[in-house]
C-alpha cells in the first residue's frame, strides 16, 4: 500500500485523538514521512481542542433558559417589530378602508338628499292630507276644493276652526236665518244694534258641521 | 441538534416567530446564537465581529423580507450561511482586530492560547481559502459529524471529508513553515 492509501487513516485516527490501530502503526513504524504526517496531524488535534474549549469558555452552548444582556436586547427589538407591524397597515387594510369611506360618502349623499327640506307652500296643499298637515287647511282649503265651488267665492267667510273638507266630500249650501250672535261666532262682524235674525248661506259638510257662511244678499246688514 | 427543550424544531420556531411568538425566537436563539458566535470567531478572529455578526444574524432572522425558504434546507444551515457572509463582508473591509483573548490574558487558558503555535494556528486558519476553514471550524472546532457538516454546507460527505483532509495538510505545512528555524526558511 502506498503512503497516499493511509492518509485518511492517519488523519482519522489524529481526529478521534486514540493511538493507531495495528496495522498504521506497523505503517508508521516503517514510513518517517507518514509518521511525520501523524505527528503533524497529533499536534493539530491538540491545537484544535485548545482553541475548542477556548471558544467554548467565552461563549457556552445554551445553559439554562435565561437570556443575557444581547439577548434581551435582541427580544425587545422582537417585540418593537411586532408591535410596529400589527400598526403598519397593510396594502388590503388600506383599500378596505378606502372601498368604506367611498361607500360611507355615497350612503350619506343618498340620505341628506332623501331628507332634504322641500318647503310646502298653503296653495299646494291638498285635500286628504295627513293630520300633520291640517293647520294649512284653515287658509287654503277651500281654494283647492273642486267639491266647494261656492267656496271660491269672495262673500264666503270659512268658520273658524272647522274641521277641513276630506277628498271628494259631498258640501250643500244651506239658506238660513241666524241669530247675530251665531253670525258672530262664525267670524261676520255684525251690528251690535240689531238684534233680529239675519238670512245667510252656510256652507255644510257631510258631518252637518258648517265650514263657511255669507250673508244673503237682501239681508240688512 | 434540530430540537430542543421544547422538542421543536427549528423549522417549527420559526414558523411560529413569524406570527409573533417571542418565546419561539427566544428558544432559537438561545439554542443557535452560541454556535453562530463561536462560528463567527473562528471564521474572523476577533471577538468583536463574532459578537455583531451573531447579533445580526438575528435581527436578519426577525426581519420581515426574511429569506429563509425550508424547501431549500434547514434553517441553521441559513444561520450559518448569513454568518459566513457578514464575515465575509467584514473581512473584504480590511483587517479585523485580533483582539480574541483578552479577556483571558491572564489564566492558564489564557496562556495557552497565546502560546506561539496557536496564535500560528489562527493565523493559518485565516489565510486558509474559506471553502477549508469552514470545514476545519465545523468539524474540528464545532465537533460536527460528516454528515451534519455536509447538511450545513449543502455538499456531498465526501466532499467535506476531501477539504477537512486537504485543510489539516495546508495548516500542518503552514505551522511546520513558521515554527521552522530562520536558517531553514530562508534556504
């Protein structure tokens, strides 16, 4: 066998740090240059395990669970990142959170539109109404009444808060004779002087209540 | 050397240091940084740089364009990959402070180390190309198997065993050189 045959040997052997086996010693014994080698390979095994537990001392494998001074630093830096990262928002938060401002603005439009004032003017207003809007009635309810043509005329004066016409209420006119207190009542300025019954028409709903009243035209007032 | 006192692996706490999970990067690092400085020390000589590189090895590892890729090998594998870089990019800046045992100046460690065929030795080992020194500190220094050394490097057993061989021979001649008599170098 050739030197070459027995390096891996001699290295091997050096490495584990025992004596030669047999037959490289018997090698060793014959070869000076691969005694030479081994005592080479000797000496740096040696060094090695020298600079081993030097390198060891400074710096042990893991002894227990507690960290040094780098370590926490190291940790704190963990947890800084950590933190940073929960708050940083990401490309998707971000176009989640444009996608609801957009949907936000375009549901608020919608509603101040639907909840905008439109003013309601008395001359608009219409018959069957809700009750809300009743009030407007007592000015512009017989103007708009195609049941109350009478109405329109300028002689009727209306009663003072009579309930309005309903839609397609049925009115008569009705030719009677009042007191002028009655006549008063209904809002007719009257002579305090006179004190005989007064001939009027009065405008009656379906209820019998009188919505409006005027003087006949050969009555004395 | 995959798991430790919890039983995961690496691999493991690594995954779970990416939700968030301290105590995993803390297991971690407790389990690699001493390897990784030791590592670092040898491959520089200096104290100092093994001391930055361990540590940033770490904030490379927390850092969230990590590239670590599990399909592509371990995860000490990785760790030992940066360090070998950030020493390299140490080294390429000019020579590094020698200054390794200092504070062991004055014990028998102390004096050991700072015998002439160490200091000869670590110097060889800095002029070795790095492709052997890696091998030398891993198995020699380290203690790691063949098989370990050839996982962390990502080459075949026999390609280790070769260059462990082929660095032993180079440091060997390099400290029969310095340590020869003056007369006989300069022959």
């Amino acid at each position: 066998m050739i030197c070459t045959d027995w390096i891996a040997e001699i290295v091997e052997s050096a490495r584990r740090g025992g004596k030669p086996d047999a037959a490289l010693e018997a090698h060793l014994s014959m070869c000076a240059e691969c005694r030479e080698r081994w005592t080479a390979e000797r000496e740096l095994t040696s060094h090695f395990r020298v600079m081993r537990i030097h390198a060891q001392a400074r710096r042990p494998d893991q002894a227990g669970p507690v960290l040094d001074y780098r370590g926490q630093m190291l940790m704190r830096e963990f947890a800084r990142r950590q933190r940073a990262t929960k708050m940083t928002p990401t490309w998707q938060w971000s176009l989640a959170a444009a996608a609801a401002l957009l949907l936000a603005i375009g549901i608020g439009r919608e509603l101040g539109l639907k909840n905008r004032h439109v003013p309601v003017h008395p001359t608009t207003a219409k018959h069957g109404s809700t009750h809300g809007d009743a009030v407007l009635y007592e000015t512009a309810a017989y103007e708009t009444s195609s049941d109350a043509v009478a109405l329109s005329s300028e002689e009727f004066i209306a009663v003072p808060y009579a309930a309005p016409l309903a839609t397609g209420e049925i009115v008569r006119v009705v030719r009677t004779d009042l007191y002028p207190e009655a006549l008063a009542s209904m809002g007719i300025d009257v002579n305090p002087a006179w004190s005989g019954d007064m001939s009027a028409e009065v405008v009656v709903g379906e209820d019998g209540f009188p919505r409006a009243v005027r003087l006949a035209e050969n009555s004395q007032y | 050397m995959g798991t430790g006192s919890t039983g995961k692996s690496d691999e493991e706490l690594y995954r779970l240091t990416r939700k968030g999970d301290q105590s995993a990067f803390s297991e971690l690092y407790l389990r690699r940084e001493p390897a990784i400085y030791r590592y670092a020390l040898h491959m520089s000589g200096s104290s100092v740089v093994a001391e930055e590189v361990a540590n940033e090895v770490f904030v490379q590892l927390m850092a969230p364009n990590a590239h670590f890729d599990e399909r592509k090998g371990t995860l000490e594998s990785w760790l030992y990959g940066v360090a070998r870089n950030l020493v390299r990019v140490v080294r390429r800046q000019g020579p590094v402070e020698a200054a390794v045992d200092r504070a062991f100046e004055h014990d028998i460690l102390g004096e050991l180390i700072h015998g002439e065929n160490i200091e000869a030795l670590q110097r060889a080992m800095r002029d070795l190309p790095e492709r052997y020194r890696d091998v030398v500190i891993l198995c020699d220094l380290e203690e790691r198997s063949y098989e370990e050394v050839a996982g962390l490097l990502g080459c075949p057993i026999g390609t280790v065993r070769s260059r462990l061989h082929r660095a032993r021979a180079l440091l060997s001649t390099k400290l029969r050189w310095l340590n020869a008599p003056a007369e006989v170098c300069s022959r």
